[in-house]
C-alpha cells in the first residue's frame, strides 16, 4: 500500500491546537528527519529544487528540531543557522546556532544568507502574515540567494488532509493550519523582489477519495532574490 495512503487512512478529525501550544507539546516525540510519509514526499520535493550547497550560509526558518540544518550540514554548507518561534522545538532539537524568533522578525542582518529554506511551516501563518514573512526571507538573502519554501498543499487540506501528531498523553491533536494558493506564494514573492525559479506539486494516491488520479501532497517553491 502507498505509504500516504496508511497516513491518510490514520488521519481523522481531531481537535486543533494553536501553533505554539501544539508544538509545545509535539516536541517530545518530533525526531530530526522525515518521520512521516507526507514529510517524506516533501523532502524529495525539497531536495530536487535546492541547488548546492558546499561553502554557503544557510538559515533553516521554522526549523523545529533541525531536520533541514542536518540536510545542510551533509551537503557541506559552511554556515547553518537555525530559527524558529517554538523554544520547545529548539530545546528538542539540541543545535547550538539556533535563534527564538518569528518568521515576520528575524533578528539577522539584511543579506546575510546565501539560501534560507522554510520547511512546511507557512501554513501556519494567517493570510496577513504570509506577505511580511516572506518580505523578512527576501531581506536576509543575499542578492542572487535561494529561497525554499515548502507546505502542506491547500487541496490536501481542502479534502480533510491535517497535520496531525500524537502527543505523549496518546492523544491525537491537529496543529492549527491556514491554506495559502499558489497565486498568494507568486504575490508575496514579487512583493518581496523574489523572482519564482521553480515549483513542484507532488502528487500521491490516497485511495478512493481521488477517483484514481491522485492528488497534490505538497506545494514547494523556489526562488531568487533579484540582484540590485
């Protein structure tokens, strides 16, 4: 059986927590890696769009415990910082250039990073939030610097898909979770002076729901910072 399918199989509403309180408690058990099908489908996404890394700066955003500041060491990035709101992700994740802050005030200079990746995190901003987080990620980068962003795709959403964890009590919880389209991405990326690079929509079968055609699991968009 398609391993999304199990997932999707395994998913059914449940009760859903703020950001901060779910990842509060999501911690305890969030392991470094790909821990799910859906993460994997993205990180494959991810992977094929990120250009190299050797000898550049890095900043995981939304990092949570690391998985992405991992990728970037492996791949012989010379710096790699990691950010996010959840002081309990952080503490979870153990990495010693970490940063508490939100995605819509990062404490970094303006074009200090040569790639900034922003791993299934922008779902959880509301709609008014999306455009000055993605302005702060255009202002780190350095001129001709990478940006990743990767999320749940609206249309999961759409059809009942969430982003659910068991905590450690063995209750099932969602994490609080607002569908951005593709057009909202292109707006916040021109606004920001991001040219858009690439783009992938991976699509997974998750039974009869998708009448045989499958459907997009993850958004994943790449793109440039203008030079000026």
């Amino acid at each position: 059986m398609n391993p999304l399918r199990r997932f999707w199989r395994r998913t059914r509403p449940v009760q859903t927590l703020p950001v901060g309180q779910a990842y509060a408690l999501w911690a305890a058990n969030y392991p470094p890696h790909a821990h799910n099908a859906l993460m994997q489908v993205e990180q494959a996404a991810v992977l094929d769009l990120l250009p190299s890394l050797s000898g550049k700066s890095v900043l995981d955003l939304a990092c949570g415990t690391g998985r992405y500041s991992r990728v970037a060491q492996e791949r012989g990035a010379a710096q790699v910082v990691g950010a996010d709101d959840s002081l309990a992700m952080l503490r979870a994740g153990g990495g010693r250039a970490t940063v508490l802050a939100p995605m819509e005030a990062l404490p970094f200079k303006s074009a200090c990073f040569d790639v900034v990746i922003c791993g299934l995190a922008t779902g959880h901003l509301l709609p008014n939030r999306l455009r000055p987080a993605i302005r702060e990620m255009g202002r780190v980068l350095r001129p001709g610097g990478t940006l990743l962003i990767s999320d749940f795709h609206p249309y999961l959403f759409w059809i009942g898909g969430q982003r659910a964890f068991t905590a450690p009590d063995g209750r099932r919880y969602a994490v609080e979770h607002h569908p951005h389209l593709v057009a909202d991405y292109f707006g916040a990326l021109a606004g920001a002076g991001l040219a858009l690079t690439g783009l992938a929509e991976p699509v997974v079968a998750i039974g009869k729901r998708d009448h045989g055609r499958g459907v997009p699991a993850v958004l994943v968009l790449r793109a440039q910072r203008l030079m000026r």
